[in-house]
C-alpha cells in the first residue's frame, strides 16, 4: 500500500522547511498538473514494465508502509567458498545493524510479507557499476545524468568542496537547464567549521553564495542545503518519473583544481541497489521506498544477476550518520577528538574488510593517514597478508602526519612478517580505495573493492559523515586492480627509514585532520 503525495494546496513557503521528498511530491504533483490539481496527480506514477500491485486485504485498510530491516547475509558478498556467514561482520553489532546489504541472491524469507501473493511478474533489471576515473571523466558522468533527466524526476546532490573553476560553471549551468526543464534539484554543500578551516589552511574559495542565489532564482525546483553537521560524503542520485535510478559516488570533489588529481568514483543503476544507497544515507520516505521497490516486490533485500548466467554481484554501503550538534559540544567533540552522536560503521566495516582471512593480499591507494589508520593497515599484516599502501608524496595538506603513519606501518609491518610496500606518488593522489585478493585462489580467486570518501584517519572515522561501498563484481574489481596496478608503476618505492617529517609538525596535524 502506497502513501499518497502531499496535496496540492500546500504553498511553496510551507513545504521549503519540509524534507526533502515532500517538496519532490509537491513539485511532481504541479507539474503533473500546472491549473487544476486532480485526483490522478496526487498518486505515484508506476513504470508499465513494473508488477501489479497484490490485491488490499480487509486488515489492510490502515496499514501503512513500513520498511523491513534486513539483517545481511554477509557471506553473499563473496558467494563461493564461504565456511562461516557471521566472518565478516561489517557492523560493530551484529543485533543493531544499521546499513543493508544489496545481495545477488534472492531470500524468501526476509522479504516484506504482501497481503497476498503477487503474481508472477519480470524482475527488476540489474547493471553492472562502472569506475570512474579521474575528475574529468567523473564530471562528465555527472553532466550526463543531469542532461537525461526530465519534469518530474529528481536529484539529490552532496559534496564536501564545490570551488570555482570552468568545469564547476558548467556543472551548474548544468543543473539550471534541468532546472528549466522541470526537475527537482536538492543541493547540498559541506559548511561545517571543519571545512571552513580546511579553507583556510589552503586558502581557497567556494561557490556555496553562488548554489545559493541559483535557488532563490528557481525557488519550486531547486533547494540549497548549507550542512552545518560534517559531511564528506560526495554523491549524486537521479530519481526518475520514468526509468531506472542511478548514483554516482565516491572521492571526487568539484573544482578546477582537482583535475590533475588522481581519484575514483562509481556509478550504480537499478532500483534495488540505488534503494539500499537511498536507505543507508537515511534519505528516503516510506512512499519514496515503495516506489523505488515496487518492480521487485522487495525494497532493498536483493540483487539479482544482470546477465542471463547466474553471475555474482553484490555492494554492501557502510556509512558514517553524525546527528546535528549545537556550536559548543561540536566544538568540544573537535577539540578533544571525540566521536560524535550517531551512527559509525565506517571504521569497523574497514577492520573487517583488512582483518578478514578470505584475502592475503591487498593494493590500497590512501589520500591521508594516520595512527588509527595505521593500526586497520597492520591488521592485515600481523595474519600474514601481504599489502601495497600508495600515497602521495606531496599532497595538499597533512604531509607530516601523512608521513610518519606510513613510516609506523612499513616499520612495524617489516617486523610482523615482512609483507609490506610503501610507494610515493610523485603527484596528488586523493584516492580512498582498495582491492583484497587470494593470491592462492588462482584466476577464479576472490576479488572485492573498497571505494568511497572515508579516509583512514580518526575524525573520518568519528566525526564526518561518510559513504563507502564494499563491491563484489569481478570485472569493477579488475579494472581498479588494475588501474592501482598503473599508480604503483608511476611512484617511487620508499623504505621507512627514507621518509622524513617533523614531530611536532606532525601531531598538530593528526590533531587537526
């Protein structure tokens, strides 16, 4: 049973404090409907491919829509050769699980129980994620999904620095002729005081004044969001009237300055797999989350093959949620480090992602680093996995603290078993991935990513707002493989005893970063 849109006389000044989805069912309802609101409008409009509706029963009359918690069934990540399903624990609680998993298996028994039985009916299509190299290539990818969209559809747009640049202008053009056309754009833009300062230090700009003013142009399309709570998290999802949800994610900030960057990203299409993203990052209504399912019958339990072999694929996202703090205690949870109020599964899915004993070894490319970092690095290394940590040798910021975490982890790491290598990258590198592997499971071996915005740093950990994924594709996983493959021919192989820093240079800026 689906909840109806919010009617039509609520007036633009009454829905602008609403949620987010609220003020999508007020502009899709006028669209739908510019001089006379009708009954007709005020329903969600269903895709002709989707399955009917099952039948209302009599104590169905009141219900309403309600979401399933699906506790996940991890092993489905990796499919083949599982011995025990509870080995990789990617929540701190296995009874309190917070995020979902999108799996490539059906199970009966955790979906949403209809009234009725449905009818048997086609299944949602599934489409494999593509990396996204670099900033242009991930612009780009951005720029295309906003030229797709249409009246009625929506997006959903959050980043951690949005500065000028040619490219920055025209991803706004971009988004005002989607605008123009009738979709509904909410933008939102990291203003904490932590980005604030990071401003500071490099001394750059942002267009957030700019986002600002192309919303009070277009005051029924597109909303501004100043995000006062730390959020790194950069993503964009694209709901459409008609056809299937997409997002694209990952490490990628926009402005010119980036371009020369090394970094990835990853797009995602399919009702399932965008639901479960929508669902992690707490975005979605009851309404919205019926409608993403209703082809599946299943709001985000299950994933199946998009080839016609049975072919495994599956992405589980691990977040970091901070609920909203007044000036002081976030000023008091900054200053003396500590974690903030809410929902934290980033760290603890990365312990389990480098500790787990299905890889022995793993290629990481990592932007920033420090001691806490350090110690999820070793955690592989003390069980005898091997590991290839690529770092930048200049980066924009944090050089020293960057320095000494990777001069712990091959110092320590030589003396657990040896298996480690440090590389510089002679440029920027703003990666935050990684790739575990078997090298004794031969071809067919296991071969799962990491990628997403969480750095391997304390307050990435504990205070920012974070999106990353652990996918189980073979060819994403073998194109990122290999693209590490290229950044560690391109640097410089180090030992610890090569790389210098300052001591005191370096815990300011552990403490800062």
């Amino acid at each position: 049973m689906r909840q109806g849109l919010p009617k039509h006389r609520c007036s633009p000044e009454s829905v602008r404090n609403k949620p987010t989805f609220a003020r999508f069912a007020l502009a899709r309802t006028r669209l739908s409907s510019p001089n006379k609101p009708s009954r007709r409008s005020a329903k969600l409009t269903v895709n002709a491919a989707q399955a009917p509706r099952p039948s209302k029963s009599k104590d169905d009359k009141t219900r309403k829509p309600s979401l399933e918690l699906f506790k996940p069934d991890i092993w489905d990540l990796f499919r083949k050769g599982a011995e025990n399903q509870n080995d990789l624990n990617l929540s701190p609680s296995s009874s309190k699980w917070g995020n979902r998993t999108v799996s490539s298996r059906p199970r009966p028994s955790r979906r949403p129980q209809a009234s009725q039985p449905r009818a048997a009916s086609p299944v949602t299509k599934c489409y494999p994620p593509t990396l996204q190299i670099g900033y242009l290539e991930t612009v780009h990818a951005l720029m295309a999904e906003l030229d797709g969209l249409g009246s009625g559809d929506l997006t959903i747009f959050s980043v951690y620095v949005f500065e000028e640049g040619e490219s920055s202008t025209m991803l706004m053009d971009c988004m005002e002729r989607a605008a123009q056309r009738g979709v509904v754009l909410e933008i939102s833009v990291d203003g904490s005081l932590v980005s604030a300062f990071t401003r500071l230090c490099e001394g750059t700009t942002t267009l957030q004044g700019e986002l600002r003013e192309m919303s009070k142009r277009y005051p029924e399309q597109i909303f501004y969001t100043h995000r006062e709570t730390p959020t790194h998290a950069k993503y964009m999802i694209c709901l459409r009237a008609s056809g299937e949800p997409t997002a694209i994610f990952g490490g990628v900030n926009i402005g010119d300055r980036f371009a020369s960057w090394r970094d990835f990203a990853v797009r995602i299409e399919g009702a399932g797999v965008v639901g479960s993203l929508i669902a992690n990052l707490s975005l979605g209504s009851g309404w919205l989350t019926q409608w993403l399912a209703s082809s599946s019958g299943s709001a985000m339990s299950c994933m199946l093959p998009w080839r016609e072999e049975v072919t495994p694929y599956s992405i589980c996202f691990i977040t970091n949620r901070p609920q909203a703090q007044e000036f002081w205690p976030q000023m008091n949870t900054f200053v003396f480090r500590k974690q903030m109020l809410g929902s934290f599964n980033v760290r603890p899915g990365m312990k389990s992602f480098f500790e787990h004993s299905r890889f022995d070894s793993y290629i990481v490319a990592m932007a920033y680093l420090d001691m806490a970092g350090t110690d999820l690095l070793l955690g592989a290394v003390r069980r005898g996995a091997s590991v290839d940590l690529i770092m930048p040798a200049t980066p924009n910021v944090y050089h020293d603290s960057n320095m000494r975490a990777m001069a712990r982890f091959l110092e320590e790491g030589e003396r657990a078993s040896g298996n480690v290598r440090g590389y510089l990258y002679p440029g920027m590198l703003h990666a935050k991935v990684g790739v575990g592997s078997s090298l004794h499971g031969g071809k067919r071996g296991p071969l799962v990513s990491m990628l997403g915005s969480c750095n391997l740093k304390t307050r990435s950990f504990d205070q920012f707002a974070e999106l990353n994924a652990v996918i189980n594709e073979r060819a994403f996983s073998i194109k990122l493989q290999k693209e590490l493959f290229i950044l560690r021919e391109e640097s410089a192989s180090v030992h610890h005893s090569e790389l210098e820093y300052f001591r005191l240079k370096a815990d300011i800026e552990e403490w800062l970063g």
